[in-house]
C-alpha cells in the first residue's frame, strides 16, 4: 500500500466547534506494512483540561503548561505529514480537531482521511465493539502502551490497519489495498463490501 499518516489527537473534550483543543498529537508513516517514521508531542493551546480528561489519558495541566505551544506543534506535525493521505481511528473525530488546529495556524488539510473504525466494521462485523482496544484484542494484535496516549493510540491503529489490508488481500486476493480503496469501503453498507471489492478487482486487472 501507498504510504499513509496514522494520526491520533488526545483534547480537552468532543468538538472543537465548543471550544474544545488538542493536548497531544501522535503520527506515524506506513509505508509496505511498517512503521517507517513517528512524530508525537504534548501541545499547550492554553485551556485547561477537565478532570475526567486527566484520569482518561494521564495528560495534566502540569504536563501541558510545560508543553510546546500548540501552534509551533501543528506546523511540525503539518510539514511531517505533508500531503501523504491521513488515517484515524473514528477519523471523524480527529479530522475535526487537525482542521481546527490547522485552522488556527492559516493552513487548510489538502489530503482525505480514510477511518480504520468504518473500515473494521465492515471487515469485523463479529467484533464484540469496534473501540480500538476491542479490536485488537479481537485480531490478537500487540498492546503498544497505555490507551488514551496519542503514539500509542496511532501505533495500535497502525498496526490494525495493516492487519485489515492483509485482511482485504487474503481474502478477496487482491494484490494491494489503496487508500481510495478503504474511503470506499467505509462508504460501502455492510452488505456491499464483496460487491466493492469485485468492482475494485476489475480496475487492477
């Protein structure tokens, strides 16, 4: 597969449209199945993190009054990631924050974002729940760290990606998976996911 930008934001809460701004921002490039490079900072935007955000991440006020300033984090992490295509798990929530974060910095997101929750939900309907901790105990996957940390959060998804393509490989046999080819799945109801990848089959042959 192409390569891709694994991101993962921990905030002070659901939606940027209230207020709410990031705290810690983690991305990872994937390139042939592996990690090939990581970026992951604490970010201070000045706001002060709830309680229960605290006891969620571990992430204190503390640790972000000390933190670089929000908008010298999103230009670093905006140049690292550049125009590769981006990936999130539940990628609605994270694509909110990096535009409203790039917002703030006069940037605007030039790539798609492609949601590994959407996707494992179409490849996993069995799963018990598609959180990201349900999924990979689900796919027997390597726990990276402490859940609710951005780098840990993003190494997990990452790897949960790269099983899903396998996934997609072995099972429809398809020689690779794009990123177009995941924006369509997570697109697709349940039930057109064989008639997607058949349709995908074709154009590579």
């Amino acid at each position: 597969m192409e390569r891709v930008a694994v991101i993962d934001f921990e905030t002070t809460g659901l939606s940027p449209g209230h207020g709410d701004r990031a705290t810690e921002i983690a991305a990872v490039l994937v390139e042939d199945g592996k990690v090939v490079a990581r970026y992951q900072s604490l970010m201070n935007a000045g706001m002060r993190i709830p309680a229960f955000i605290t006891g969620l991440t571990g992430i204190s006020d503390a640790m972000v009054r000390s933190a670089p300033p929000a908008a010298k984090v999103m230009r670093e992490v905006a140049n690292f990631v550049g125009d590769t295509p981006l990936v999130a798990h539940n990628a609605s929530f994270d694509k909110k924050f990096w535009d409203a974060e790039l917002a703030l910095i006069e940037r605007v997101r030039a790539q798609e974002f492609a949601c590994s929750m959407l996707v494992a939900r179409r490849l996993f309907p069995q799963a018990p729940s598609h959180k990201l901790g349900v999924l990979i105990e689900f796919t027997s996957l390597p726990v990276a760290g402490a859940y609710h940390r951005a780098l840990a959060d993003a190494e997990m998804a990452a790897s949960l990606l790269v099983r899903m393509e396998a996934e997609i490989c072995r099972r429809y046999q398809v020689a690779d998976v794009t990123h177009a080819l995941l924006r369509d799945i997570q697109g697709r109801p349940k039930h057109a996911l064989d008639d997607c990848l058949e349709r995908y089959q074709q154009t590579r042959t």
